[in-house]
C-alpha cells in the first residue's frame, strides 16, 4: 500500500489505471441544400444584382482640375571632357620600361593553360619551357595554339575583338585627321 503526503491510502498505479475510452466525435451531417443563413445572403446578392443602377447625369459629375504643369528649372550643362588622345600606328606598341624586364612565372604559365586551354599542363616539362618568356609572348603563343583554336567561340572571340579593334582605330584615325 501507498501513502500520499496526507497520509490518506492510495491504489498502486496497475489497479487503477484502465484504458482510456474513446471519445466519439459526432459525425458532421452532409446536406446539398444551404443553410437559412447562406440562403438569405444568396436572396440579398439576387435582389442587389436585380436593382438598377442609377446613372448620374454628366452635367452634375463635377470636371477633375487639370493640373497647372510647373516648369522644372534647367539644370546647368556640364562641361564636356576634354577628348583623350589616341593614336594609331602602324608599328608595334610601345612597350613602358617597367613592364619589360616581367617575365613569365610559373604561376602565370599554369594560369593561361586553365584560361585558353581549360585544363591543367600536362607536366612541369611544358610549364618550364615558357617560364621567362615575355607576357606578350606568352598571350600570342596560347592564342595561336591549334588547342585553343579548335574551339570555335574562341576563333569567333578572336574575330571580334579584331573587328572592335578595327573600328576604334578608324575612329581615331577620323579625329586625328580633323
């Protein structure tokens, strides 16, 4: 036997404890016909739908105020930049004194075989045989590589930039001419 705190007895738990019974819910009523409520709402909207509306004679519509347009000052021009100078030879760039001595790196040589070749140098072999050539050199020799010309995005990105190339240097010749 068990005490509580008030010293009154109490069952062991196994006695007393039996399976809850289950609750029946009662079973919602299905009809086809509406309700009074949703009957007297349809009679409403039927009856509000038979009205007529009445019409409003144009002469007592009020006409809307056109609105006064305000002119918006003019802002001041700006000054138009000085035009940069180009010019267009017919020989090779000139190439500044600091960028001469740059020579291609290890670096560099594996990052143009991932950018025009899309993939990795086969092996340290070909990266060393272009480690010291000039970055201009290095460009030319991957963009002229069959490799890389057998892609034809690549001959149609080549095209391009030889037709914008073309068109600048038009247009440059055009000013200078002026």
């Amino acid at each position: 036997m068990l005490f509580n705190l008030f010293g009154t007895k109490k069952q062991p738990a196994a006695e007393t404890a039996q399976p809850p019974k289950a609750q029946e819910l009662p079973k919602p009523v299905k009809t086809d016909a509406p309700s009074a409520t949703q009957a007297l709402a349809l009679k409403e909207l039927e009856a509000a739908a038979a009205r007529p509306v009445p019409e409003v004679p144009a002469a007592e519509v009020a006409p809307e105020p056109t609105p006064v347009p305000v002119p918006e000052p003019e802002p001041a021009p700006l000054p138009e930049p000085a035009p940069l100078p180009v010019t267009v030879s017919s020989s090779p760039p000139v190439v500044p004194a600091q960028t001469d001595n740059i020579k291609a790196t290890q670096e560099d040589v594996t990052a143009a075989y991932k950018i025009f070749l899309r993939r990795q140098p086969e092996n340290q072999m070909v990266v060393e045989s272009r480690l010291g050539l000039s970055r201009e050199k290095l460009f030319i020799n991957f963009i002229t590589a069959i490799e890389f010309l057998k892609y034809p995005e690549n001959i149609n990105l080549i095209l391009q930039t030889a037709r914008q190339i073309e068109v600048k240097a038009g247009q440059a010749l055009k000013e200078e001419a002026k």
